[in-house]
C-alpha cells in the first residue's frame, strides 16, 4: 500500500476493493495508475508530475484527469519513494471517481474518441446528418437517452448518456456528457464515424454531400406546405413537443387525421427552431408519407423544380410570376417576423399545434 498523505487518511474516501469492480484486471491498491491508463480511449485523458520534495522530505506528485471531456480532478501524493508517491496520487483519483460512481461508468461506456470541444460546439448541424443518412433508405434514425449519475458529490450535475442507433444498416452510436445536447452531438458523431467505416473510409466532409434524388431535411418545409396545398382537407397537427422524464427532453409527433403518422421524435433543442423535436417530427412523418406512395417524392420534385431550397425558405424572398403556387401560398401565411434559419414560423403555418 503506498504511503498516503496527512489529508486523505483523515478524510472520508473510501478506497475501492477488487469485489466492487471485478471488470478491472489489476488491483485497485496495488497499480492505480494502470486503472485510469486501462479506462477505454476517449473516456479520460491523465498527466502526472513531479513537485519536487517537502520539508519532511517526501516525494510529492500530482495527478490530474479529465474524464468526459467535462469533470476535472486533481489530487496530490506524497511518500518516501517517487514511484510510490506517483502511485498515492493516482489512488485519491480512483478513490474519487470511485465516490463519483464515474469509475464503472467510464469502464461501461464508448464515448468520444476524436471529437474536441471546439468542433462539438460547431457541428450543431450534426443531428440531421444522422436523419439525411437514415432517408437514403427511406427510414428514420432512433434515439435513445439515459441519466447514468443523477448525482455528482462535486457540483450536483448530471451525466447523460445518447444512444443513435439505425437497425436498418445495424450502425449505433453513444456520447456521455454532462450536456444533454452535448451527449446527443457526440452520439451522432460516432454514429457517422461508424457509418463511415462500414461503408468505406471517405473524408468527413462527404458525409454532407446531398444526393438530388434523395429526401433531406432541408426538404421538410417546403415538402408539408406543398403537400398541404395538395391535399387541403388533410387535418395535420403536431402533438407536443411536451416535456418527458429528462429534464431538456421534448417529444413530438405529427398526426395525421388525428392518427399518429410515423414515430414520435424525442430530442432536446428549442421548440420551433430546426434543431427542435418538433421539426425532426415532421421529417419522420414525411418519411413515413413517401414510404406509403413511391411517387409522392418525385412529385414533389417536380412542383419544386430547379427552386428546391438548399436550407430554408426565407419570408423575405421574393415572389414572382414563376414562383411555384404552393411557395406563393406558404410566403402569404408566415406571420412576421421570422428570424433567419429557424422555422418557428413555417411550422407554425402547417401544423396545428397543440401540447399534450
């Protein structure tokens, strides 16, 4: 047992045994330093150094984790040889993610594994990569998402877990954070990492390289005001997005004639906004549409001609004689203002919409 310093045996921490991780191949006690090194890739990033000797002439190091890109620790050892202070300072760290229950958790989960945080906060597009991905195959992605820690001893944060997965191609992917969007971010990134890898290695940029032929959720918008003005009778209405168990979790799902068309979406994002549940509800809905008529798609690529959007219509675009009918309409009943690149409006203009 390495020699342990003043603070930590007078203090609470209760040191892992062998029985309460018997995943773990090493002793806890004897090479802690191999038990933060064995957690899988991407789940903890370590670093120790020397501090030199105290006045008691004890050999002191410190060690520092990051563990889920998010929680930070640091903890000191101290002993009469160097390797055993290194190796004091790793046990207050197992100790401590041990107390945390983030231990068995990063031995439990994938989780990132190239992703940084800068790229994370850009790649807010992501989600519908996943949802394009699914429509080549006319088919939807599932999400699945989970509390693993409700509480955390240092700050009373949360940990989550996403879960992408398309049974179609039998691609999945996972992403912990202590951000629910987060979490779903770097789900959906290992999702397309994997879906790379099955289908060939190709540059992640190809990943939004878009198809004519294929429905996309850039097409959501223009496909429900178009398929409204071709079948005006048709009652739709979008059914939430209301709170679920998570908090920051919203479910939506269209109905059609009051009859749920396609499944409920399940996300987090900002109701009305082309991130939200609301919105990806719609894209299930329309693929569940174009799974039931073959020639729904292509009629729609022929009312919307060369003017297919690559995002979103604005309200502000200008409408002329060659405007497609069914665009003049959508522009008429667009409440005012809209802000650019979000939907609140357009959805607002094809769906009733109602909470639970």
């Amino acid at each position: 047992m390495p020699a342990l310093d003043g603070a930590y045996t007078r203090g609470t921490n209760q040191i892992p045994t062998d029985s309460d991780y018997p995943e773990i191949p090493e002793l806890t006690s004897e090479n802690p330093k191999s038990v933060i090194h064995g957690i899988p890739r991407g789940n903890c990033k370590s670093s120790s150094v020397f501090l030199g000797m105290n006045m008691q002439r004890l050999y002191r190091y410190q060690v520092t984790v990051e563990i889920f890109g998010s929680q930070r620790m640091s903890a000191i050892g101290e002993a009469t040889m160097k390797k055993e202070a290194e190796k004091a300072a790793y046990l207050h760290i197992v100790t401590q993610l041990h107390q945390k229950g983030l231990l068995k958790l990063a031995y439990s989960t994938k989780y990132r594994t190239a992703f940084n945080d800068k790229e994370l906060a850009q790649d807010r597009m992501v989600k519908h990569d996943v949802y394009n991905y699914a429509a080549r195959f006319l088919s939807v992605p599932r999400f699945r998402h989970f509390k693993l820690a409700p509480e955390l001893t240092k700050n009373g944060e949360t940990v989550y877990k996403t879960v992408v997965e398309f049974s179609d191609r039998s691609v999945k992917g996972e992403g912990v954070d202590q951000s629910l969007p987060v979490s779903e971010r770097i789900a959906c990134l290992n999702f397309l990492k994997e879906s790379q890898r099955r289908e060939g290695a190709h540059k992640r940029k190809s990943r939004r390289e878009e198809t004519p032929a294929t429905f996309r959720t850039s097409d959501i918008i223009a496909f429900w005001v178009w398929y409204r003005s071709e079948h005006p009778r048709t009652k739709l209405r979008m059914h939430g997005p209301s709170p679920t168990g998570i908090d920051g979790l919203l479910k939506a799902q269209v109905l059609m004639n009051g009859k749920p068309l396609g499944e409920a979406a399940v996300l987090s994002g900002i109701i009305g906004e082309e991130n939200g549940a609301d919105y990806f509800a719609s894209m299930t809905a329309a693929v569940a549409l174009l799974n039931t008529d073959v020639d729904l798609f292509p009629r729609y690529l022929i009312a919307v001609g060369v003017q297919r959007p690559g995002r979103f219509w604005r309200p502000e675009i200008q409408v002329d004689a060659e405007t497609p009918s069914f665009m003049r309409t959508a522009v008429s009943r667009i409440p005012e203002p809209t802000p650019l690149y979000r939907c609140r409006g357009w959805l607002s203009a094809i769906f009733d919409s109602r909470k639970r």
